[in-house]
C-alpha cells in the first residue's frame, strides 16, 4: 500500500489476513501500532 501524497496513509484501508496467531498477528499488531503513532504524531 503507498502513502498519500503528504505521506501517510489517511484514508486507506488494509484487510490483514493470517492474523490470528504467530508471525501473521505479529505483524498485524505492529501494523496496527505504527498507524496509530503516525495519527498521533498528525492530530
């Protein structure tokens, strides 16, 4: 998925699949939790 023009993603979506368990949640936290800091660092 690519940024937005001012480089975030606002106003995306993203479906994460496989993230029930192991690697797959791993990295569907981590996805969760780097959005998350980057709209706190916007708001």
């Amino acid at each position: 998925m690519l940024p937005n023009s001012n480089g975030n993603f606002t106003g995306k979506v993203a479906f994460v699949t496989g993230a029930a368990k192991s690697i797959g949640r791993a990295r569907a936290l981590a996805f969760v939790q780097t959005l998350t800091s980057d709209m706190a660092k916007t708001s």
